[in-house]
C-alpha cells in the first residue's frame, strides 16, 4: 500500500500486477519480420477494379492516350499507338551562342570524324596509265590506290580484284577502261546553275534573325541559314549519350527534353498542359546503360509530366511489330547496329551484342570513294549538315550490292545552300555503289575514316566500341609439366605432339569493331541450343534504314554467313533472312511493337505511374520490365 500511495503522489499510472502462470511464463513471442521493399512494390491484383485506388487502372485499349518514343542517333521517331506510322523528326537541337562566332567557309570536322584526302594529279595519271588497255588483267583493280601501304588500300584492291572474279564466274562483261572512262567524265563536267524560281523542290533556309527563342529542334535546326549564331549537336552518338560535344549529363538531358517537347506540339499536337492525361512508351536498346534509362524516366516523368512509362527492349519490340514469335533481330541503324535472338517476345542475354557502325560509315565510305573518282562537287564536306544530307541520299539511292549494277552509269544531284542557286552535277560511278556497303565486313575501313570516342572517363559510363551478352572466347594454350625421358627407352618414330589448349573469354573483343557477318554468328551460337540456332538461322529479320534498302543485301549476307557457320551445326545448309510481313517499313517495327505492346492487356502490370517513380525511383523498373535489369 506504501508504493501504491508513492506512486499515486508521484503521478504515475497504476499499473496492477497479477501473478503468470507456468505456461505464461515460458511462452515467447515470435520475432518482428521487416516487410521487403520488393513485396512493398508487389503487383499483385493491381489491374483489379476497386483495388489501389481509381490510379491504379490505367485504360490503353484504344490507343489514343499513349504516345510511343523511339529515339535514335539521327532520326526520333514519335507519335500516338491508335496511329498506323510514326512522326520521324531529325534528333537535333540547335542553340543561340551567347557569343558571336564568325562565320568562316570551311568548318572544322566534329571529334572523331576524318575528312578524306583529295588525290593528287599525280596519283590520278598513274591510275590512268595502269587502266588504259588492260581490263583483262588483275592489275585494274589497282586503279584506285594510293602511295602508300595503307589498310584501306589493301581492302579496296582485294574487294575489287574478287568483284572481277565473281563477274567472270557469272559470265558478265566487264567494262573495258570503267574507271579511265570515270574519272575522265568525272574532271571535265561542270555544274548547271538553276534559279530559285525553277527549282520546284527548293530549301527553305530560315534567317537567324526570324529564329523566335534560343532553342531550334527537328527539321527548322537543319535549315538555319547562318550557322555562326547557332551551333547544332545530336543528343545521342553510336546509340548512347552524346559525349563528343556535351559536357554534363544534364547538357544532354536538356536538349532531349526540348527535341521532345517540341516534337510532341507540333508533329501532334499534344500540349505540354495536356502530358499530365498521357502514357508514354519508351523504346530503349538491347544492351543498355541503367544510367541513361533512369535519365530518360526522370525526364518523362518529372520533367515532362507523363502519367504513366513502360519501358521495353527494342528488339523485342520488332517481334511484335512483325508478328514473329521468334527471330534473330538485326538492326542497323545510322551509327550502332545490334543483334539479339528473340523468342516469345524475350531476349536472350547472351545473344545480345552491340557495335558501332551503321549507315553513316557507308555514306563516309562512299564519299571517299567518289572523291578518289574526282567527283565534281569538290567543295562538299561532310560536316555540314546540308552536304551530309546529300551524300546520305546518294547512298540511299544509288548502293547495291547486286552484280548485275555494276556499270559504268551516269547520275545527277542537285547541291542546296543558303543564299545560292541551286547548281546540278551529272556524274558517272563504276563499282563505288558496290563496294560501299562492303565497309561493315571490313571494321578497319570505317576505322580509318572514324574513331570511336573514349567512354571510359565521360559521364556515360564504361562503354566500349562493341558490347557483349557474353564475351566471344579465344584459343589459350595449356602449359603441362614436362615428363623426363626414359634413358633405356627404344626409340620408336612418333609423331610430333600438338599443344593443347583451351578456351578462354577474350575481354579484348569489345575494345574492336566486329564485323556483321562475325556478330551475327556469335549472338545466334550463343542463344542456347542446336536447334534453336537452327532455327535462329532460318528466321533473320534485318530492320533499320542502314542496309534495309540496299538491293541484293540479304543474299550477300546469307552466303557469308553460310561460309562461317561452327562446324558443329552441319545440318544448317541454308540461312533465311525473312522480310518484314504486310510490307511494313523496317525502319518503323520497334515503334509499331510499341504501339501493340501498350495496347495488349497483360502489359497492365508494366506500368510505371508517376507517383510510383517518385516513391520508389528506379526499383520500379526492376519489377515491372519484362527483362533482366
């Protein structure tokens, strides 16, 4: 009574204490289990009516409330998932300078870019003499090269000198004196001068002065007349984060949040108020970098204001685009191609590899094969955006690798810049358009007219020229210990013995360019087994706008690849490279399995909210994509 009274005074509680018993008394209770962040973020019933809240159904069966992105190094290919086509828009941003450059006439090439010599006289009489009466011999192939023992060189005489064996293995004439006849049109043309007023398909350049705003995007960055007040970059180089010339990150993440923004008011007309109602579905590589992904989804969703992202892989995406349930996709792009064996609308990480090459190496290719033909447009440079897009469209055009184009043919273009006629150039090509798209089986061509940058140290991350599922393997020999003879042995006559070795991963591959035929054979050796690389090689689907487009490209490729196929796969006689169904532009298949994919029910759990993402952040990703993360 004493305590209860001294804790009553003290204004404590009273607590009454009753005596446990025996079984009380020895009964523990279980320990507290902390709850995962992954179960936090679980998906379970989260398409169920009633069950999250109305936020946590989001409705995409039409279509029109879903805007699909593709970004790529040359071309952003936007628009809504109810709609057949995408918006293509040129991916560049052009800026204000804050100080005025002066304008000079020959602008400097950009970091990594080599402009090709221009021939001498000298050469070019030496490459008239050992042409003239002698189309007969080997020695014609010849006619092109330089003083000098140069890889280009050496890969220009060997790809002409098999180009004159297959036409004679084919029972085709070859020209007599084709590159004397070239390169003598060639010097003496001369360009037609047409007025403005007669040029039907006429540039409009836009003057600096009229430039409302710091910021030009898309197309309108492509025509403004005086570069010196603007300076244009390219976001994303060779399928990642540009880092030739950005800075920071954020640099880059800017002028991606710009080509976007404006891309989005004026190809469809979706204002930046009326994001908020939208989702969004991004396209993103094979082989990615979970940097540049958490900084797209930042930008979609903080920045820009989506309500909803879904992320998915690229090559998946052509799958569904096709209709095909299993495929080895080959996409080659403006500048970094990728393959990856696709089945049932998943890749397989180990099949996975990316290089840097795409159509822009031909097109350098080729101009430097024009430029060894005198071509008459001598002022051309490749670091200007207007002659760049010309020699592009002289690729598109005129490259093939079939044999029955090689000849000696006569072709004309027209030359736009500002504040000057329009002037036509007519010009003859032998075997340039064929001996182009050569480049990407021969990496030391393209290495010689573009060096890969340095990613080691930039704020990309560590990514090397070419990226592997899993590192190609090279032959190491083994050191056994030696075995002291026997001195009374009888000598008996044996065979010399052969050094053992073994396979071991070549972490020195992904430094180097691969070539096309070699990549495709690893990413389909590596899908799993024989019979899926069986039937990985008869189902290759060849998407992107480097070589889509080339006629004769996909029987070129099905016969190298037949010539390296692993001895152990003797029942593949035959490659088949199956074209897009329903006449659909490759170009535009990961986008249109964009635009299915977001429509399908069972991609409701791959939503990422925008409440989510500020939650959660990048985990989100980890649980909702259909891939490894």
């Amino acid at each position: 009574r004493s305590a209860a009274r001294t804790s009553r005074s003290n204004g404590e509680p009273h607590v009454r204490t009753e005596r446990l018993g025996p079984m009380e008394s020895t009964y523990s209770f279980p320990a507290f289990v902390p709850l995962s962040q992954r179960s936090v973020t679980s998906t379970m019933r989260r398409g169920d009516h009633g069950v999250g809240g109305p936020s946590g159904v989001f409705d995409t069966a039409s279509g029109e409330n879903v805007v699909v992105i593709h970004p790529g190094s040359r071309w952003l290919r936007i628009g809504r998932a109810s709609e057949a086509v995408p918006r293509e828009v040129p991916h560049v941003a052009a800026r204000r300078l804050r100080v005025q450059v002066p304008r000079v006439s020959e602008p400097t090439a950009p970091v990594g870019l080599k402009e090709p010599p221009v021939p001498s006289p000298h050469s070019a009489a030496e490459r008239t003499a050992m042409d003239v009466d002698n189309s007969d011999s080997d020695s014609d192939t010849e006619a092109f090269a330089y003083a000098g023992d140069s890889s280009v060189d050496s890969t220009l005489s060997m790809l002409r000198t098999a180009l004159k064996q297959h036409q004679r293995h084919s029972k085709r004439k070859v020209p007599s004196n084709a590159y004397s006849q070239v390169i003598s049109y060639n010097r003496n043309t001369r360009a037609e001068s047409i007025h403005e007023h007669n040029d039907p398909y006429r540039v409009e350049w836009i003057d600096a002065s009229e430039v409302e705003g710091d910021c030009v995007t898309g197309e309108a960055a492509l025509r403004i007349a005086d570069d010196g007040q603007f300076v244009s970059r390219w976001p994303i180089r060779n399928g990642c984060f540009n880092i030739e010339e950005y800075a920071s990150i954020e640099d880059v993440l800017g002028d991606i949040e710009s080509i976007w923004t404006q891309a989005l008011d004026r190809e469809l007309g979706i204002q930046r108020t009326h994001i908020a109602q939208l989702g969004v579905v991004l396209v993103i590589p094979d082989i990615f970098n979970r940097t540049e992904v958490e900084a797209l989804a930042c930008v979609l969703l903080q920045r820009m204001g989506f309500a909803h992202l879904l992320v998915q892989q690229s090559s998946a995406l052509v799958t569904f685009g096709a209709g095909f349930s299993s495929a080895c996709v080959v996409d080659v792009g403006a500048q970094k191609t990728s393959i990856t064996c696709v089945e049932d609308g998943h890749c397989s990480p180990e099949s996975r590899v990316t290089t840097m090459y795409g159509g822009d190496d031909i097109t350098r290719f080729l101009y430097h094969l024009f430029v060894r033909s005198h071509f008459p447009y001598a002022n051309a440079r490749l670091s200007r955006s207007h002659d760049w897009m010309l020699l592009n469209d002289l690729r598109e055009r005129f490259c093939t690798v079939n044999l029955s184009d090689v000849n000696i043919r006569l072709h004309s273009f027209f030359v736009r810049t500002p504040n000057a006629n329009t002037l036509k150039y007519e010009f003859k090509a032998y075997d340039e358009p064929y001996q182009a798209p050569l480049c990407l089986f021969y990496p030391e061509i393209m290495d010689a007219y573009y060096e890969v940058p340095n990613y080691g140290e930039s704020f990309v991350g560590d990514v090397t020229p070419t990226r592997f599922g899993i590192l190609p393997t090279r032959a190491e020999s083994v050191v056994e210990p030696a075995i002291v003879p026997q001195t009374d042995a009888i000598d008996v006559p044996v065979d010399p013995p052969t050094v053992p070795h073994t396979f071991v991963p070549d972490p020195q591959a992904q430094f180097m360019r691969m070539p096309l035929d070699a990549a495709i054979t690893h990413s389909i050796v590596h899908s799993g087994s024989i019979d899926r690389a069986r039937k990985m090689y008869a189902s290759i689907v060849i998407v992107g706008g480097g070589v889509a487009f080339i006629p004769g490209f996909d029987s070129l490729l099905s016969s190298r690849l037949l010539q390296i196929r692993p001895d152990y796969l003797p029942s593949v006689d035959r490659i088949d490279i199956v074209a897009p169904p329903r006449d659909l532009d490759p170009r535009v298949l990961a986008w249109k399995g964009g635009a299915v994919l977001s429509r399908l029910d069972t991609a409701r759990e791959m939503w990422v909210s925008q409440k989510e993402w500020a939650d959660f952040g990048s985990r989100m990703l980890r649980d909702r994509v259909l891939f490894q993360w």
